[in-house]
C-alpha cells in the first residue's frame, strides 16, 4: 500500500528490483513468476496498473510451491526501464 503511494520513480525502481530477481522478457512478452507470495503478487498487480503497463495474463497455480505469475505489456517508460537494468544484469554477470 505504501508503494503505491510513492513517487512514480521509487515504483519504477522497485518493479525493476523485482524484474531482476523474477522476470524474463521472451519474444517481445514481460514476465514475472512468483512463489509463494501472494501479497507481493497483489501489490505488483496494482502497481502494474498504477504505471498504466497493460497485464495480459495472470495466473496462480495451486501446489507446493504456489506459484503467481504476470503476463503484461510495460509502457514505453518502462520498456526502457526494464531493458536498461536487464543488460546491466547480464553485463555485471559477465565481468
């Protein structure tokens, strides 16, 4: 609830946080896959919606673990964001 009253830019940088450590970008399609955390699941729901990105799917599997997944198209905002941190990602990985 607190996140999504911060500054657009502290939201910006908690979704890329969470896109580092639970997200893939295959074939022009942003995902997140989650585990056992429905409140974390819920909150990036919002905070989705709350940066105007448009969520194509999202699912939750019953098992052990539960697993929560997001399905959606970012803005070009955060196209740019998500995109910038992933190669910083994959860069770091390989120094």
């Amino acid at each position: 609830e607190r996140l999504l009253k911060a500054s657009e830019n502290k939201q910006l940088s908690f979704l890329a946080g969470q896109f580092l450590t639970s997200g893939t970008i295959s074939e022009e399609k942003y995902k997140l896959s989650l585990y056992n955390s429905s409140e974390r699941f819920e909150c990036l729901i919002k905070l989705l919606q709350n940066l105007h990105c448009e969520i194509s799917r999202q699912e939750v599997v019953e098992g052990i673990p539960y697993g929560f997944f997001i399905e959606f198209e970012p803005t070009e905002e955060v196209k740019e964001m998500l995109e910038r941190e992933s190669l910083n990602k994959n860069k770091l990985a390989r120094e």
